[in-house]
C-alpha cells in the first residue's frame, strides 16, 4: 500500500478532523515513524504528547500482549487487577489520599471533573481564555478557544473565561458561587504558553479563600511530559482533582481523574462511570509506563534532554525563531511571522514531525525516550527547513 492509495481511502471512509493533509504512517520505533511510501520521519509530535515511551517499547508490548491474553476486558459490574494497581500507583505518585477514576481520553476525564465540580452544588466556573479541555459538550464549555465553541451554542453551564497567567482577573472572576477552575499548568493547544512563576500558586490560594475546587488540567503536561510526574508538582502546588490522559497509556487510551481529599467523595455510586474506563489492557500498558520512567531515570532524562533541544535552538539564532518557551519536552518554537504551517510542512519534505500548534507556534513533543544523537539530528536539520521558508515581505523580523 502507497500513500497516494491509503491517502484516497481514508478521505472515502473517515471523518475529516482537521481539514489539513495527513501523511499516511504505517509503524514506529522509538522516536522514528515511517510512511506507507517506506520514507522514515523523525517523529517530534509523538502522538501529540501520547507517545511518551515512543513507538513499540518492549515492556508497553509485553504488558499489553500479557494482559490481553490473560484478561482483556471486565465490566465495572467486576474488578481486575491492573486499575487497582494503577489507581494506587498514581495515588503514590501524589503522595496524598484520594481516589481515581479511569476513561478513555482527556476530554473524559475533563467531563469526570466536571460532574465532580458540580457535585458541589455550585453552578458557576471559571476557566482560562485560549485553554483547551477537549471536544466533548462539557469540556468544550470549559475550552476557551470562541470558534470551538461557536458552532455548538449553547454549551453545558455558567461558564467564565479569563486572561490566562492573569492571577488578579481570576481573584475578580471567582466567588463563593464557582464550583471549579480549571487551569493547565501550561497552556498547550492554545500554542505552549508558559504562566508567570507564582500563578499557580495564586490559583491555589484564591480556590482555597472561596472553598472552590482547584482542577488542573495536566493532560498533556502530566506524566512526565515535563521532566516532573506532573507539572504542577515543580510548583509545589496541591489541586483538588488532576486530569490525565494522553501519555499515561503509552499508546493505548485511556484517561485519568484523580480526585483528593474532600472531591474523591463527591461522586456518589450511580452518578457516573463508563464501560471502558479501567480497560485491563489499557491500565497494564500504564503501569509499564510509570515503571518504565521510574526505572530507566526518564524524568531526569527529560529535562536534559529538553534542555538539550531548547538551547541547541536557541543557538541557532535563526531570523525566525522570536522565542522558545514551555518545560521539559514540550516545547513551542515562536516564530515572528504566521509560518507556522510553512514550516511544518517543509520539516515533514525534510523527514521531520512537527505541529504548527497556533499560526506563528511550532510544538514540538517528541517521545520522552528520544536520544540525544536523535535531537542532534534534528537541530542539524533545522536551519535548512526554516531557510526554506522565506518570510512573508521578503524581510525578518529583525530587519
Ligand atoms: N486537556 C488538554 C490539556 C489537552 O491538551 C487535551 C488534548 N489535546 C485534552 C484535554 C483532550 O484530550 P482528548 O483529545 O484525549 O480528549
């Protein structure tokens, strides 16, 4: 099979998410991916921050194979093993009581919080502008993102949105009246924005005054993904329910709420669930994950190698590079000028994966795996690629 004919089938057979080009890819290991023409990529999207063992880590293979085999499915009517031993795993990880409840994606497990929040009896929430939540109504009602929301008016609840980083404006918005904030460590989708040191913090601190709860969103910022199981825990900052998904699977979906202390009680028996939430297979590829970064020094690993990337971009001192910003392995290359497609597709020509995550943001979340030889390579081929884009009026920004 060609790109050109799996290209052809899957416009006939699937829903068109995005409107822009995919590239048809047909296997990975590690931090490389191939297409269905045999051309190899450097894969810098990993999933969109899914991938975070890469493509094809043998202990996610044989936690898998092992579990499918043994137990692949049980009803919540029952209980197996694997979401015991995740939920108390995660639970370790925090370091505080509470309780877990599992999914299938991040937008379920924004819908978990959700409920919970409102399982207080307040109405009201807040949430941040440019923040993304995920697709389903609830989520999308807290996704601060107006032309994700428009075609679905009316959303699900009160929902107020504020600057993002801006403590003062959520001190004003939130009141005896919110239920929840809902707040990502970093802001992701909306192009890796990095809050002001202390805002979390402020969060925290405004949340506790008002009795709100404190959920943060820490889908694509958890597990790692910022060289700290999660980013909130760099902060020293202690929410009320965390959010994950994304690269606690490895691969395979599944979505995590973790509630602590009073909010683990809020939902009462009945009030929520789903089929699939606690998959057997699904959580024993988790644990592969969280041991496997345990064990192999991966958070260590990832703010080396994060480090590594940042610097060695920012040495570059290319003309259209205004600014690098995120943690650890996500990162977000700000380009002067809305080229940001540009240049996806001319690092795609030039076997690089990259995600033009805003108009003028490259982000860049390679597996957390990724080797230092394999950075290398990518700032050797850097250069090129940008060079290759000319800026839109023939000048840089520097000019
Ligand atoms: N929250 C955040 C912070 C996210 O980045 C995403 C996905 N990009 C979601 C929620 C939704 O996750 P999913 O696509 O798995 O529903």
């Amino acid at each position: 099979m060609s790109n050109s004919e799996l290209t052809q089938r899957w416009q006939g057979a699937l829903m068109d998410n995005y409107g822009t080009p995919r590239i048809p890819l047909t296997h990975g290991v590690g931090a490389r991916v191939w297409d269905a023409n045999g051309r190899e990529y450097l894969d810098f999207v990993g999933g969109i921050a899914v991938n975070a063992l890469g493509h094809g880590h043998p202990a996610v293979v044989r936690a898998v194979s092992d579990q499918i085999a043994t137990l692949g499915h049980v009803s919540n009517l029952f209980v197996a093993e694997p979401p015991v031993a995740l939920a108390e795993r995660l639970l370790r990880l925090f370091e505080r009581p509470g309780r877990v409840y599992f999914c299938n994606s991040g937008a379920e497990a924004v819908e978990a919080a959700f409920k919970i929040g409102r399982r207080t009896g307040r109405t009201h929430m807040v949430a941040t502008a440019g923040g993304f939540h995920g697709r389903t109504m609830g989520a999308l009602a807290l996704t601060g993102q107006p032309a994700k929301q428009e075609p679905f008016l009316p959303l699900p609840g009160v929902v107020t949105h504020v600057p993002y980083g801006d403590a003062e404006a959520l001190r004003a918005a939130v009141t005896t009246d919110t239920a929840f904030v809902i707040i990502e460590p970093v802001q992701g989708e909306s192009g890796v924005i990095v809050p002001p040191a202390g805002y979390l913090a402020a969060a925290r601190e405004i949340t506790r005054a008002t009795g709100t709860l404190l959920v943060l969103d820490e889908v694509q910022t958890g597990i790692g993904r910022t060289g700290h199981w999660l980013a909130c825990q760099a902060q020293g900052v202690e929410p009320d329910v965390v959010t994950l998904a994304k690269g606690l699977g490895g691969g395979l979906p599944i979505g995590a709420t973790v509630a602590f202390g009073a909010a683990a009680e809020l939902l009462t028996p009945g009030q929520h669930g789903s089929t699939f939430g606690g998959n057997p297979v699904a959580c024993a590829a988790a644990l592969a994950v969280l041991d496997t970064i345990e064990t192999e020094g991966i958070l260590d690993h990832v703010e080396r190698a994060g480090q590594r990337l940042r610097k060695g971009i920012e040495a570059l001192g290319h003309p259209h590079i205004a600014q690098i910003r995120g943690a650890g392995l996500l990162l977000g290359i700000v380009l002067h000028e809305p080229l940001a497609q540009r240049v996806q597709q001319a690092a795609q020509d030039a076997g690089l994966l990259v995600n033009a995550v805003a108009s003028d943001v490259i982000r860049l979340a390679p597996p957390l795996i990724v080797t230092d030889e394999e950075i290398d390579t990518f700032l050797r081929a850097l250069p090129a690629v940008l060079d290759g884009v000319p800026a839109p009026h023939g000048t840089s920004a520097f000019d």
